[in-house]
C-alpha cells in the first residue's frame, strides 16, 4: 500500500500535514506493508528533509500512491483519476465554493473520504482539529483584551515555535488582565480547547450561577452548555434531545451572561434553525458589556452577528460599530466591539496541530485502512467510482446543478 502525503495547494497556504516524520516511521514499523512517498512542499511546517533524514523518498509521484493524504480541499484541476483522498472536503452542507470539487470528484471517479464525517459508534468525531481551533481561539482573546485596555502586544500564535513557547509567552504578561470575566460556549472538542488554555494559565473556572453573581478581583471564566443560554418559551425542563431535534422551538438567555461577561469566546455547535445568541440592537444596549469577542465557530450569518465577515491570521482583528454595525479599524473606539473570526486557527500552531491530528489518524484510520475491513471509513466516504455514496445521495442536485448526476 503507497501512501501519498500530498502538498497543501489551496489559498491562503495551510502549513499542516496528516502525519509527522516520525509518525511515518512508527506506521511502517507496525506495517511494513505501507510505502509513504511526500509530495515536496515549501510551505508544509516540516521540511521534506526532515522527512528525507529518516528515509522517506520525496517526489511528485502521487500518481502511484493508492491513497493520498491531504488536510485542506484539493483544487478539482488537481485531482487525480481514480485515486482514493482523504481531506476535508467542507462539501457536506453542500458549501457554494466547493460545488465545482465534489462534481469533480465523481467526475474522475474518486473515492473521497472526509475527516469530518469520521465518527465512532457514539457518534463522536474521531478526527478533527478542533481542540487546537478552541486553543488558538482563547490566546487571540487575550491577545485583544491585552493591547485594546493595556496597550500589550502578544505576539501572534504563529510567530511562536510551538504551543508551549505560546503559553509561557502568554503567563509573562497576564498579571495586568485584573478582573477581567470570559466567557466560553461550547462543551464539546473546540470548548474544551479554549478550556484548556484558560486553565494552563492558571484563570479561575467558575460555575455559570457564581459567574454571574459574583465580582472577583483576579480573571475569570465560565463554560457554557446549550441549557445555559438557551430555554423553551413553556418553561419545560430541559431535554438536550429535545433542542437538538427541535431548537426553532427554543429562544436565547444568553443576554443575562453578556452583561456579566467582557471577552466572549463562542465555540459551540450552531444549528441554523436555532436562534442567534443575541442581535444587533442587543449590541447596542448600555448594558451589553463585551467588548472582545474571539469567535471560534466563525459561521457568518450565524449565531454571533458581530461576525460580519471572516478574518485571517495575517490580519486577525477588526472593530465592530454596534450602533452602524459597520466595520472599523481595530482598536479604533472604545464604544466598538473588537472582533477575531479567523476560520483556520488551526495553521496558528500547525506542527502542535499536525502532530495531535496523525496520532488520531493512527488511532483510528490505520488499523481500518490496513486490515480492509472498513467501518468508520465506509460511512466517511462520500463519492465512490463516479456515485454518491447511499448516506450523501441529498448532495446529487449540488454537485450537478439540479441536474441527474451521470451514471458511469
């Protein structure tokens, strides 16, 4: 079995890679069946020499490898025919911008497997890289609380070598964060990330009652889970089943935690049908206190309206204007809210990123991929020998604009 590890080509550049040098060795130890062959690539975090220092061959023959590795969508004139790809395709909500690549796929009859449709039998994602999203996320919070009301400029994730040269950078500079109250949304990969961050810098993590009740003289954050910001207008009790099957029937809470909190980190999940966390005119309110909101999920549109647009890691922050909900320069006006909605976070720390990502690789696609018998990886698999696979048959109108898709 050859394995390509393939060059990121889509713009801006993403860094990571699925698996490190040494977790190549460690596969091929285990089963020495499997070949890697790297694609070069100057902009992967790891050098090809460092790939090449313990024997890998590094060459553009990716057109002999049965399956190809990658992170990000590969560009449809690039693909391969035949080829097996694992990438994340963000073609599942059927994405505008990825129309053209999924009708391609099955165009050159390509068996694509998506890492965000990876699950175990608990339904769980097996790989992501959230955790790093929520991490990067938290430090870009402080990063704007700290130069907008202290005038310290952190460095960016990015300019640091790894993640625990971030966090000692971060520790020298946070006794001048006083009071301030942070909160988190999201319980699950992304919020537990955030979490974790806050933690390693030794924040206090207070319950969401004594959150909103109490005033502390040192930082302090809270996680929030769907029950805390939102409710059913019938005042029954809570059922998350109930919200996941049914969230229009719900309305948002989440303005008794705005006028408790100063930094908003949201990391949830956000269904459409589910109302907004608050609106432009709750924005606009005296006593809407946020001033900082580091958003994780990123979904324009979406649950947090400050987010009028995405932002990038070259240049991360802008002001939002509540009362003309426009855009301003960062750090332009004390009356505006200082928003990051960078939707790669990830490429802030890619070889941490890298490395977390080929461990879950190991862990959970290897053995499957090795022994055959596909399980995890049959019901990942969105398009097989120019056909919709039977769970991803509702993308057929995308992928074909309305029209029958070609039966090859």
């Amino acid at each position: 079995m050859k394995i390509g590890l393939i060059r990121e080509r889509k713009s801006p550049p993403d860094k990571r890679v699925a698996f490190t040098p040494s977790q190549c060795h460690e596969i091929i130890l285990k089963h020495p069946e499997i070949q890697f062959i790297i694609e070069p690539s100057d902009v992967r975090c790891i050098p090809d020499a460092l790939y090449q220092s313990i024997g890998f061959h590094v060459g553009p023959e990716m057109d002999i490898c049965d399956i190809l590795f990658g992170i990000k969508e590969v560009p449809p004139a690039q693909l391969i025919f035949g080829k097996t790809y694992f990438f994340f395709s963000h073609t599942i909500k059927k994405q505008a911008h990825n129309q053209k690549l999924l009708r391609e796929v099955l165009n050159q009859k390509i068996t694509l497997i998506d890492y965000e449709c990876l699950i175990n039998e608990r339904g769980e994602r097996t790989v992501a890289f959230g955790r790093f999203a929520g991490i990067v996320g938290a430090y870009n919070a402080l990063r704007m609380w700290m130069y907008r009301f202290h005038q310290i400029p952190l460095k960016p994730a990015n300019e640091c070598g790894d993640m625990e040269e971030m966090m000692d950078y971060a520790r020298h500079h946070l006794a001048v964060l006083g009071h301030v109250k942070i909160a988190v949304t999201g319980t699950g990969r992304v919020g537990k990330g955030a979490e974790e961050l806050l933690l390693g810098l030794g924040l206090k993590k207070l319950e969401p009652k004594e959150y909103l009740n109490s005033d502390f003289s040192c930082p302090v954050f809270t996680v929030l889970s769907s029950s805390h910001y939102y409710e059913h207008p019938d005042a029954m009790a809570w059922s998350e089943n109930h919200f996941r099957n049914n969230p229009g029937e719900y309305r948002s809470k989440f303005m008794d935690f705005a006028v408790s909190t100063d930094v908003f980190i949201p990391c949830h999940y956000w269904n459409p049908a589910a109302p907004a966390l608050f609106s432009s005119k709750d924005m606009q309110k005296p006593r809407f206190r946020i001033r900082v909101i580091s958003d994780v999920t990123c979904d324009l549109e979406g649950s947090v309206p400050s987010t009028i647009r995405t932002s990038t890691i070259a240049e991360p922050f802008y002001d939002l204007d509540p009362v003309a909900f426009s855009e301003s320069p960062a750090f332009s006006s004390e009356k505006n809210i200082t928003v990051c909605a960078i939707d790669n976070l990830p490429c802030e720390l890619p070889f941490d990123a890298s490395e977390a990502f080929g461990r879950m690789l190991i862990e959970n696609v290897i053995p499957e991929l090795v022994s055959g018998k596909w399980k995890s990886l049959e019901k990942a698999t969105i398009a097989r020998d120019g056909r919709l696979m039977p769970d991803f048959q509702y993308l057929e109108d995308y992928a074909f604009d309305g029209e029958k898709a070609e039966k090859i």
